[in-house]
C-alpha cells in the first residue's frame, strides 16, 4: 500500500507532462495538416532532366529568362 503514495504523485505528474506537450504541440500548428505527411512518399519526383535545368538558371532570374544584361528604362 505505501507504493500509491509513490505512483500516485508521479503518474499525477507523468499527465500534466502529457497535456503540457499536447497543448504545446497545438499552439505550435503540429497538427493543422495531417494528411500531407500520408501522401509525400506516393508522389512522384520531378524527373532528373528537368530538376538539371532549373538548377542551371542563373541566379537572381526566372525560368525562362536569360542572364544578360538588363534594359534600363528611358
């Protein structure tokens, strides 16, 4: 019997611990988006040709454009 006196304290502790983490886990957005997680490893990756050709843009433009010099306005 003197055992509840030891593992009621702590499992009162071992809870608050648990809503504590719980509500900083809400406050913090962990759950605004639950089913992304699910279905990142399904989606298929941008082929290596196309990651390659991006990757070679100049810094600083846009797809498409290119990185000469730039037109000042009149």
């Amino acid at each position: 019997m003197n055992i509840l006196l030891a593992l009621i304290p702590v499992t009162l502790l071992i809870i608050v611990v648990a809503i504590g983490i719980f509500f900083w886990a809400v406050n913090h957005r962990q759950f605004d988006d639950l089913d992304s997680p699910g279905v990142l490893p399904l989606m298929e990756e941008e082929p290596v040709e196309r990651a390659r050709a991006e990757a070679a843009v100049a810094p600083g433009t846009r797809a498409g454009e290119t990185a000469g010099p730039s037109r000042t306005p009149r």
